[in-house]
C-alpha cells in the first residue's frame, strides 16, 4: 500500500495521531511533544517505545511525503501541531479506523480483544460488527489487513495490519490472505503423522498375517 512499507516507528506515530483523534478529539491535532509523549505510553502499546523528538520528527516527515499527515499551523499559535490524513487516503469508516490505530499501536490481535480495546476510540455494539467491519479490510483492494494463522490452543485468529511490516516477535505466524486455508497447526500436524503411521502399522500387521497363513 505505501512504498516503502512504514517502519515502526511511523507506525506508532500514525497510530498515535488516529487514536487521538477519536478518543481525545479536544486535544487534537497534536504539537510534536504531545506526539512523543503519545508514543512513549506504557499503556495501550506493544511494544512500548523510548522514543526521541528527532526519530518523531523523522517519521513524522516521512509521512508528509507518503501524503497521510499534514502539517497544521493553529491560529494564535507559534507551536506546530500535527494531524493525519489517512482516513481520507484510504477511505476508512470509523470503525476500520479504530480498528487500524489499534493494530498498529499493538500489533496482532483477536476480534475479541480488538472489540475491547477500540472502546476508547468506537465501541462496537458486538462481535458481528467487529467481524464484519475486519472482512471489509480484507476485501480492501488492496487489503489492508491479513489474517493471521491460529496459535496452539487460542480459538480465534488474530489480524495484522499491512502498512508496515509487524514486528517478527509479535506475529509467530504466517499471513493469510482473504479465503485461503489455514496452515496446519502443529497439533494438526502430529496428528496425521500419528493416523500415517498407525495406517503403515495396518498395512504390516495384514500382510504378516498373510505370510503366517501360508505355513499353516
């Protein structure tokens, strides 16, 4: 979708300028050290970040030019303040927007969690319209978001987002793309190797008995 794909530090940075926007709207566009303080929460964030003014900046300046944040002079202001645009780029609907900043300040998650920890910024009614708001982000052309492989013994898969590269540690998984099958899990896989060889075991166990019978 962007070229070259965001790095993680400007998927923080977006993600934060999102978030704002729907949870804290009195307080948005953001000045550069509201910016950096919004990265470097130790709450809401996965990983949680140290970030400097000038790694902000960086980011920041690079996503001016990926067209998906302007920068805003506030009138009777001398401070910068910094606002996105990438509802607008993409076309997002405010839930796929909530949705959005939550994978890029977290990483993967579940519906579930994600219907949880969007309240702050929409509160989806249940879990069908949670689900309903990811299938429209997979069909996105490009999509937007993959679903994720299930990890051993969880129930629900988890989804990426796909501006920027999630980190390694986080997704443990391979992407799936809209109605491919799932990779087999390694539960799945030791049992078929379980059936294979209880299947070779019947194959061996008939044809001794077939010899035997030949002495009798």
């Amino acid at each position: 979708m962007f070229d070259p794909l965001l790095n993680p530090t400007e998927q923080r940075v977006l993600g934060c300028l999102v978030e704002k926007q729907m949870a804290t709207p009195d307080y948005y566009p953001l000045t550069l050290n509201a910016l950096v303080n919004a990265c470097n929460q130790s709450t809401n964030r996965d990983p949680v970040m140290a970030l400097e003014e000038a790694s902000v900046l960086a980011a920041l300046n690079d996503l001016r030019e990926h067209q998906v944040v302007w920068f805003v002079d506030a009138a009777g202001s001398r401070v910068q303040k910094y606002e996105h645009r990438i509802a607008e780029a993409l076309g997002l609907a405010v839930q796929e927007a909530a949705i959005l900043a939550e994978l890029l300040l977290r990483g993967p998650q579940t519906p579930g969690e994600l219907r949880n920890r969007c309240t702050r910024m929409y509160a989806f009614q249940d879990l069908q319209e949670m689900e309903a708001a990811l299938g429209l982000m997979l069909e996105a052309d490009p999509p937007l978001i993959a679903r994720l492989t299930r990890l051993p013994g969880t129930k629900e898969p988890r989804y990426a987002q796909l501006l920027g590269d999630p980190p390694a540690a986080q997704v443990q998984a391979q992407a799936l793309a809209p109605g491919a099958a799932p990779a087999p899990s390694r539960t799945a896989q030791l049992e078929a190797e379980v059936a294979a060889l209880r299947e070779e075991f019947t194959q061996l166990r008939d044809a001794f008995e077939a010899f035997q019978k030949q002495f009798e």
